[in-house]
C-alpha cells in the first residue's frame, strides 16, 4: 500500500469556529474538502509521524466514511497508531477522556454537536490536543493558515476497516485498535460518583426519564443508569444512535427536548429529567415541574458538588463563560474561591483546569464539566445532579427554591435570532461598538446604562489575548445585556442576546424569568434596534 500524494488547491472557509470546523454535510461531502480540512489538522500541529490519535464521532450522516479517510491518512502520513471507538462512536467526553487515560496525541472529534444530522444537515470535526481538550486558539490559527495555502495531501490506497469489530488491525504500517466506546467512560463515572447511594436512589422507586435524543449518549446512558445503577428499563428513551438523529434536532433545551418537558410537567411525571446534545457534551436537567437553566445547574452543581466523592474536598476553583449569568459567581464568594469569565467555546477553560486553578466549569449554553476530562460533559452534569438528590433526599424543585433562599436568584434567558443576514448582524454589531461612548448615561424605561464595552479575556495562565468576545451593558440599578454572534452557525448569522438580572428580594424568587425580565429585555432591543434590523418579531429560540 503505498501513500498517494494528491494535489489539491485551497478552499475557502475553512476556518474553525468556536467548536472546529461545521460545515453543510454536502460541503464537506466535496472532493477534497475533507481532506484538505484534515491534512491542514495534522500539518497545523507538526504533523503525525510517529503518533496516536484518538478518533470517534457522534455517529451522524458521514460519520463512517469520514473516519475511513481520516483513518487512511493518518496512516499515510506515517502516525504510528489510531484509537477508534467501535462503530465510529465516541462522545466528546469520552474521546476526551481516552486521549487522557491512552496519553495519545490528541484526537479528531466528528461532529456538528447539537446540529441536526443528514445530508441536508450538519457536520463537523475538531482536532482536540493531548490534554483532551478543544484546541487552542494558536493551534486552530495554525490549522486554518495551513488551509490557504494547502498543495497537496496524503492518502493511502486501502480498503476500509471494520470499524464494527473490537480487535486491533493494521492500515499499511499503522495500528488500528476498535474499543468499546462506553466501558472507559462508564469506569470514570463510577470512581467520581456514589454508585452505592444511586442504586439505592432508584431501588427505592426514584423515577427518571433520560431523553437520549436519538444521540451519542444512548449506549452510555443505558449501560451507565440501567444496567449499572439499576434503573427500570425504558428510563432511557430514544437511545439507539440514528444518523439523521431520527429527524430531530439533537439540542437539549426546553424547545426541542419538548417531549421530555411535556413528561416533566405532566401531571405524576417523573422525578426527574435529563437530555443530552448530539455528542453527549451538552445537558438538560429537569425536575418535576421544574426546569433548571443551565447557568442555575452550573451554580447548584458548584455549590454541592462535595456532596459526591469526586469532588469531596472541596473545589479549587469555578469558571463560566462571561455571558454564563453570575449565579455561579455568587457561589463562589460565599466558598471564598476564585470564579473565572471566559470567553464562550470550552477551549477557554483548558488552562484554567490543567493548572488546577478551576475545578468545575459551565455556560450558559448547557454545558457543564470539570477536571475530570477537558469537554462538557452531558451525563457527568446527570449523574452529578443525581448523587446531589441522593445525599440531600430534596426534589430538584426544593434544591432550587433552597439555592435561590440562599443566594439570591439570578433571573436568566438567552434569546437567538437565527439565520440573520450576515452584513445587518455585522452592522448591529459595529453599530453597538461606536457607541460605547455615548451609551453610559442614557436611559431605556426603567433602566440607565452604566458601563457598555466588548469582552476581552487575557488568559491568566499563558497571558494570551482573546478580543472581540461579545459586547456588554450593564445599567445601574444592575442587570445586564450581552450581544454575540455564535461561531457554531452555518446559515447567515445568528445573533445571541443574553439578559440577567439579580433579585434577592425573597418574595420575588418564583417568576417566570422573561416576565422578571421584561424591562432588560426591552431595553436590550431599543439599545441594539434588534427587531427593526432583523425584521423579526420575536426570537426563533429563547431558552
Ligand atoms: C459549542 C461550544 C460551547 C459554546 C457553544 C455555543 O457547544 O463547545 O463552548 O458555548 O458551542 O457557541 P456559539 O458560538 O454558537 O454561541
Ligand atoms: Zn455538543
């Protein structure tokens, strides 16, 4: 079998976003594109001569011929071994988790997350480092040079590997190990959670509905709360892994894990809820008639994460996303730790963790994790939030009602306007940013802006400089309103709006939070003129 060197030409954007490249599944379906995309990854971080890689996606539309081509230049391009988890399969975390456990070189990652699947879909890859974690930004800049100037690629002549079977093959000169998927993952979950006190959680009639999505976290969540916890079968629904995801869309919010919300305020529904995204980073909790934003989750899970064995000595520190809302921040303080703003995308977090310097991380868009692996962890926020009901015997309602008692209650929403034109987001954007000197001082109903400026994150740990990380108004009476393009989109743009707002007055902790957010979120279209520039009512998505 010998290497083919093929020509090939750049191809424009194929800049990685805020979570490696996403792309229409037919774009990357293109001669080449795949291809120039993964030589640009292993050329980016010095090439793979002599190396191991993890591989493994969430099993969507593309996913097996992907790895097929990865797999074939990898070995051409002399890496000594590829890790794949069987059938293709591997969640975030748990590719994360074994490129740590393995110590490889690293990983790609197929997947478009949260976006639905299918021809017509969505589909992505991601090349995570040594640590587990997402490339930093260095590294993707380096990918993304690489991609302009791109003259050729290496590929071998080679029939593909039965990615079905568990065994160890050989691809020309390269090892090829097929793994179980779940067994690693599973035995990490087991070391940081009490097993003992959720078997007997659900042995004493706990009743929990996992919605799997028709995503990656089926086969996790089966082996994991059923057959190792003891969970009635059928807890899990949805849980074989469909390439076109059964034809939904795989994001765990309360819009499309609508069926799971139905169940959830359903007169004798269960105990609890929880979803997972399309590669099992993200999470949904859920409670009877109770459901947790995910800025609240990340509070609470900080707040008593000492209640699970993992984490019993305490937390070195927390992190968030800077449009994460600050009830994290308020947790915090009360345990006299550090609490980091990041920018958005859990590339940011890596350092923090790998210096010990944060011990649980979270954003606002429903992901939560810690130093257990360098990704979001969609069952790992589960199970936390399930050994918590299990040490406190509380309901997910009566956690949040003692949280907010405690804390204070930090009235949260993100609201998205998708599939914008790129140039009137482009000019909300510029507009908003040439008025940061006019903006303190003016006042919109109720609300007088105090300060208003563009996030920018200096990493404390390697002192790079990330600018242009979404813009910020505070007013004075405080709350806050955050704009942001997402960098996960593959249609026009999508604008993010993110409002906040504290109240600690104890009678006003039951509202509904767009009501106890009415005069934020009005003020936030008057400041940007949203509606009048996207031509749009209402948000698509509020969440
Ligand atoms: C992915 C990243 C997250 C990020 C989210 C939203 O899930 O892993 O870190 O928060 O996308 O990003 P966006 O740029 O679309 O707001
Ligand atoms: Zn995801």
């Amino acid at each position: 079998m010998t290497p083919h060197i093929v020509e090939t030409t750049p191809i424009e954007g194929q800049k990685p976003g805020t979570s490696g490249l996403r792309k229409k599944t037919r774009v990357f379906m293109q001669p080449h594109y795949l291809e120039n995309y993964v030589q640009a990854i292993f050329d980016g971080i010095g090439g793979v001569q002599g190396k191991v890689l993890i591989i493994g996606g969430d099993g969507r539309y593309f996913n097996d011929r992907a790895i097929q081509v990865i797999l074939r230049m990898a070995a051409a391009n002399g890496a000594s071994g590829c890790i794949v988890g069987q059938g293709g399969i591997l969640s975030t975390p748990a590719a994360s988790h074994l490129i740590r456990k393995r110590g490889t070189d690293g990983g790609l990652i197929l997947s478009a997350s949260h976006n639905p699947g299918g021809p017509d879909e969505d589909f992505g890859l991601k090349y995570n480092g040594p640590n587990g974690g997402p490339a930093n930004e260095g590294v993707t800049d380096r990918i993304f040079a690489r991609t302009k100037d791109i003259d050729s690629y290496r590929i071998l002549d080679a029939q593909d590997v039965d990615l079905d079977q568990i065994a160890s093959t050989t691809l020309g000169d390269m090892q090829v190990e097929i793994v179980d998927p779940v067994t690693d993952y599973a035995a990490l979950m087991e070391e940081l959670f009490d097993f003992d006190a959720l078997r007997a959680l659900f042995a004493g009639g706990f009743r929990m509905r996992f919605d799997a999505m028709h995503a990656v976290t089926g086969p996790y969540a089966t082996e994991i709360l059923e057959n190792r916890l003891g969970a009635p079968k059928g807890t899990v629904v949805n849980g074989t892994p469909l390439p076109d995801f059964g034809g939904g869309h795989p994001d765990p919010n309360p819009i499309w894990a609508k069926d799971l919300m139905d169940h959830m305020y359903a007169e004798d529904g269960p105990d609890f809820g929880a979803a997972s995204d399309g590669d099992g980073d993200r999470n949904m909790i859920v409670g009877a008639n109770c459901y947790v934003s995910p800025s609240d989750s990340l509070a609470v899970l900080a707040d008593l994460a000492h209640l699970a064995p993992g984490y019993a000595k305490g937390l070195a520190g927390i992190a968030r996303s800077m449009p994460t809302s600050e009830a994290a921040d308020r947790v915090a303080a009360a345990k006299g730790i550090d609490c980091y703003a990041t920018p958005t995308g859990w590339k940011f977090f890596g350092n923090l963790l790998d210096a010990g310097r944060a011990t649980i991380c979270g954003e606002e868009s429903a992901g939560t994790g810690s130093d257990h692996v360098r990704e979001k962890d969609g069952l790992w926020a589960v199970l936390l939030w399930l050994n918590i009901l299990a040490a406190t015997d509380k309901s997910v309602m009566q956690v949040m009602t003692d949280h907010w008692a405690r804390y204070g209650r930090n009235y949260y929403s993100r609201h998205d306007y998708e599939a914008v034109d790129t140039a009137a987001a482009n000019q909300l954007m510029d507009d908003l940013r040439a008025s940061f000197g006019s903006l303190p001082g003016q006042s919109f109903g109720p609300l007088t802006v105090e300060t208003a400026d563009e996030f920018a994150y200096d990493d404390p740990v390697d002192g790079s400089r990330s600018s242009g990380q979404g813009i910020r108004v505070a007013f004075a009476s405080g709350g806050r309103v955050m704009y942001r393009l997402s960098g996960t989109g593959t249609e026009g743009a999508t604008l993010r709006v993110y409002l906040e707002r504290l109240e600690t007055d104890p009678d006003a902790l039951a509202q509904d939070a767009q009501a106890a957010l009415a005069s934020v979120i009005a003020a936030a279209d008057q400041i940007a003129g949203i509606r009048k520039r996207t031509g749009r009512d209402a948000p698509d998505v509020i969440t």
